[in-house]
C-alpha cells in the first residue's frame, strides 16, 4: 500500500471511478436529484401564496387552483422520487458487484505469506461487508450530499430574496456546527474502525471454533470456549454502545446549534410582521426555509458522521486492494513449450521471518524424469523447497532454474499448468466427483475422467455410490475417508498430467491398505515425470533415484536408499527409528557392541 495517506478527496474520486462503466445512469441520477431539489422547495412558497394571497385576501379561486398544484407536486414527487431510488440501487449494486469481483481477482493473485499473516475472519469482512462501505459511499453522494447541497442552495436563494439580513444572522451559526461535526466525526471513526477489528477477530474465533470442534469435544474445552464467546460478545456490545452514544451526543449538539436560528427568526420575524415590515405569509415561509435549509445542513452533518464510519470500510478495502502481490509475472516473461523437466536450486536460501532461516545455500540438481524424496525433521524445509518449485514463494537468495530458465522469467501460469501437487491435506471442493476431478483439466471429457480415476485406483468406489461421479462430496470431502479424497486428488493431478510432480506427505495420514493403494497409483503417476517427494513414511521413497536427507537448513545426505543406508548416517538412524519393531530393522553400531559387551 502507498505509505502516503490518501486524501478523502482522492478516495472520494477512487470511489466515483467504480461507477464510471455506468455513467449513463449516474448522469441520469444527477439530473433527477435537481427535479426532485427543485420540487422540494415549492411547497413552503406555496405556503406563503396560501396565507398572503388566499387567506387574507379569501380568493377563493386562488386557493382551488393552489390545491391542484399541491396535488400535482405531490404525485410529481413520488413518482420521480420512486424512478430515482430504483436507479440509485441499480448504480449500488452494479457498483459493489463490480468491486467484490476485482477485490476476489485480487485476493487470487496475492502470494501465500499474505494468507499466512491474515485471520480468515478478517478476509472474509474486507470481501463482504467492508465492499459495502464503497456502496453506502455512492448512496451518500447521489442521495444525500448532491440532493442536500443543491437542496441548500435552492433554498439559501429563495431566503435572501425574502429578507437578507435574517438569514445572515442564521448562517453565523454555521462555524459551530462544522467544528462539532469534525470533532464528533474523527472519534466516531476511532471507534467504528476498534469496533470492525473486533467483530473481524470475533469472526476468526468463530470459525476456528467450528473447524474444530472434534479436537473442542476431545479436549472438553466447551465452556472455556463458550466463557471466550462470551467475553467478546459482551465487549462488542460496550464498544457498540459506545458508538450509539457518540453519535448521539454529535446528534444532539446539532439539534441545539440548528434549533437557535429559529428561535431568532420567530423573535425578529415576529417583530418585523408587527410593524408591519413583514407579512405573515412571509414569515412562514422565511421560518420554514430556514428550518429546511439547517436541516440539509444539518443532514450534511449527519453524513459526515457516517463519511467517517464508512470510510473505515474503504480503507480497510483500499489496503487490501493496494496490496502488492510478491509473486507476479515480470516484464518479458515467457511461456514454456515442450518442458523436459529438469531442474537446479543454485545456492537457495529462503526465510519467512528474517532471524529464522528454513533454508540456506542449497544446491541441488533433479534430471528430467528423476524422482527424488526429501527427508528430514519438521521444519527442515522440505514443504518449503515444494513451495518454492511451484513458485509460491521467491528464494530470498539464489535461484531455481526449470530446463535452464529461471523461474522467475516464466509465467506464473504456465510455471503452474506445467506442474502438479498432490499434498497431505487434500482440497477438495463442495461439488460433483465428477468436477472435483476434472478441475485438473477443464476440457476433460467424462472418459478421461474415468481413465484418471481408474489409473488412481478409486474408480470401483465410484461406481458403488448411488449416484456414481455425479455425487456430492460435501465441504472439504468430508463425505469420503482420508484415502479416497487422496485418489481423487491423484485422479485429479493425473488429468492435469504436469511434467513436474510434487508429493507433499501424501500418505502420512493414512491407514496401511490406503497406503498401498495410493502409493500404486502414484507409481502409476511418477512415470517418465520430474517427481520430488516429500516423505514422512520412508517406505514411500525405497524405489526413487536419490534421496535428500535435510537438516540444520542445508543438505546434509544425498544418494540412493541403499547407498544412504550403508552410510549410517542421519537417514539409517531415521530408518531404524521407523522400523525399530520390525524384521528389517538394522542396530546400529553402538547397540551391537553393547550387545557384544553384554553376551562376553
């Protein structure tokens, strides 16, 4: 985001700008917010035709005429005032749908480590309610600051026409009322902006609590919960309250300073129809004008109030929308044609804090077709290298080269249409089998669906459900076992058919048949690809080319599993860890001379 603040004038003319693909309406709002202006201040100088001219003299003609014209005025009024509200929320709603679509395409292009530094909750409110500050905006504009400046000074005319020095007297009240308006309106803004960061948090607690809600029922942390719930729904309240009162007591401080000029117009006015220097009629419409123009001034007042709580909202989607993506194609970036699939860490290093390095000078070459498995502990940087081939992040240092071509000179797109992920927490979205599937190409046919699902071992259970890939799998999957939303992933990454394959612990969660048959499929799916292996069962990478034994941020090991086990260094000592109760278990050289020491 710009570091330099914004004005209100350029946010005012940012916010504008999303109404210009509808200027025509827009235009059309403006021309009818004059009629209905115009029409708004007949009335009162009808009024003083009524008293002067009908009453006193008692023309009774006059007051038939008068009457039809009142009539007329009034239907005028509500049929423009209808055709005016219905294309006021035409111009809203095309406005925010227009905002909610740009801010979407936004957050799509905005790198992971956005997502990892943001409450879901706070997202979700710079998505929805937030978007609809810029929507109340627009309505101020055209229905309330427009309307009630042309209103004003309709009426501001008419009343120096009637008598000047009266309505001179009134409008040196006007300094007040702005000074009020500004002090009120910066504290209300204060507060509108604490009370959205809580009900963000308060939303963030909420789902979090829904996700999980078997660990809450596990753990029983219900009332712990609940005592939370409770403590920020009260606090919510009392800084709610505190709003109501500020915006009361702004409202009451107006009515005062708008209350006093009217009181001086009876008191003069009065006097002036005494002498004889004023007629009644004129009076009344004097003291109703004055009274209608305070209260567009008044009404002025009031939206600045609700300028300032609503541009809390803009900003927060200004921030939002300001925000520069970190991964974003450069200038001359280049589409890959016919990848080969070989590819070179030089020298990566990688941090997602600056003090706590996950990677530090690696370097390491995979040949097109190779498949290689990461070992290492939580934390070593095995997620991270896979994040990094798929160019979710940027190496802080070095750099990672796909056929000779740095990453960061390939389309992100391409970059992506040309590999593929298969992780440990699978995705899966509250749709068909079917489309879950073909996600992986869109112009997949329904055979090669099937093809890829048979290829990933899951098509036999497809076909036993009722309604076989057209059944719905519900939010997040949660309909199918840990095993088959992974085959159905693997189907999904086989349609796609990458030339480069990452396998981020996909079986590390499951039981041993839906092990085995996610590891043929994915035997299935390694061939003839440049495949990384992210391991948490060693068993899942005894058939790769190399294995890469991570730890304190760098290398430590690299070679076959054989090779590496031979070696007894880090990678046998993980292997016998895992396979310490088991008939290929290996001891290591201290226990054997332990277990010599013990037979002499």
């Amino acid at each position: 985001m710009n570091k330099k603040k914004q004005t209100f004038f350029k946010k005012a003319i940012r916010i504008v700008s999303y109404a210009r693909p509808f200027w025509k309406i827009f235009l059309m709002l403006i021309i009818i917010t004059i009629v209905l202006s115009l029409l708004e201040i007949v009335n009162p100088y009808l009024i003083k035709i009524l008293i002067d001219d009908i009453f006193i003299a008692k023309n009774y003609g006059l007051l038939v005429a008068l009457m039809l014209f009142f009539i007329f005025v009034f239907f005028l009024k509500t049929i423009v005032g209808i055709f005016f509200s219905y294309q006021a929320e035409k111009l809203e709603e095309n406005v925010v749908l227009g905002v909610k679509r740009q801010l979407f395409k936004h957050l799509e292009k905005l790198d992971l480590g956005f997502f990892y530094t943001k409450q879901l909750g706070d997202i979700l409110v710079r998505l929805d309610e937030d978007v609809y500050g810029i929507e109340s905006f627009i309505g101020i504009l055209i229905d309330s600051i427009l309307m009630n400046v042309l209103t004003g000074t309709f009426i501001l005319v008419i009343c120096f026409l009637i008598n000047w020095k009266v309505t001179l007297s009134c409008l040196a009240f006007f300094p007040f009322f702005i000074i009020t308006q500004k002090y009120f309106g910066q504290k209300i803004k204060k507060q509108r902006k604490k009370l959205i960061e809580i009900g963000a948090g308060f939303l963030s607690f909420l789902q979090e609590s829904i996700v999980s809600i078997k660990t809450i029922k596990t753990f029983v942390l219900e009332n712990l919960k609940l005592k939370k719930y409770t403590r920020t729904s009260r606090r919510l309240i009392r800084e709610d309250l505190k709003l109501n009162l500020l915006e009361s007591y702004s409202g009451a401080v107006v009515g005062l300073i708008t209350f006093t000029p009217l009181l001086i117009i009876l008191w003069y006015g009065g006097f002036k129809v005494i002498t004889g220097a004023l007629t009644v009629g004129s009076l009344m419409a004097l003291y109703t004008y004055i009274g209608k123009l305070f209260g567009p001034i008044s009404e002025l007042g009031s939206i600045n109030v609700a300028i300032q709580s609503t541009m809390v909202s803009v900003d927060r989607v200004f921030e939002f929308l300001d925000r520069v993506p970190k991964i974003q194609d450069k200038k001359g970036a280049i589409e890959l044609k016919d990848v080969k699939g070989k590819l070179e860490f030089k020298n990566v290093s990688f941090f997602y804090n600056k003090d706590e390095p996950v990677l530090e000078n690696i370097s390491l070459t995979i040949k097109p077709g190779e498949s290689i498995g990461l070992v290492g502990p939580s934390g070593s940087g095995k997620s991270t290298i896979a994040n990094l081939v798929g160019r979710f992040f940027d190496p802080v240092k070095g750099k990672i080269l796909l056929d000779g071509i740095d990453l960061r000179d390939i389309k992100v797109e391409s970059l992506r249409k040309n590999s593929g992920i298969v992780s440990q927490d699978t995705i899966l979205f509250n749709t068909s089998i079917k489309e879950n599937i073909r996600l992986g190409n869109l112009k997949a046919t329904d055979k090669q669906i099937e093809e890829a699902a048979k290829l990933a071992n899951i098509h036999d259970f497809i076909m036993s459900l009722k309604h076989g890939y057209n059944t719905k799998i519900g939010e997040r999957g949660v309909n199918l076992s840990g095993g088959q939303q992974q085959r159905l992933s693997i189907a999904r990454t086989i349609l796609k058919n990458p030339k480069i394959l990452i396998l981020d612990e996909a079986t590390s969660s499951l039981d041993t048949e839906s092990e085995q048959k996610i590891q043929d499929a994915m035997n299935f799916i390694m061939k003839g690809r440049t495949t990384i292996i992210i391991a948490h069962r060693l068993s899942t990478i005894h058939n790769v080319n190399k294995i890469v034994v991570l730890k304190d941020h760098g290398v430590a090991e690299i070679g076959g599993f054989d090779e590496l086990i031979k070696k007894k260094g880090i990678f046998y000592h993980y292997y016998n860890i895992q396979f310490r109760d088991q008939n290929n278990y290996i001891p290591e050289e201290n226990e054997e001379q332990t277990e010599g020491a013990n037979g002499e």
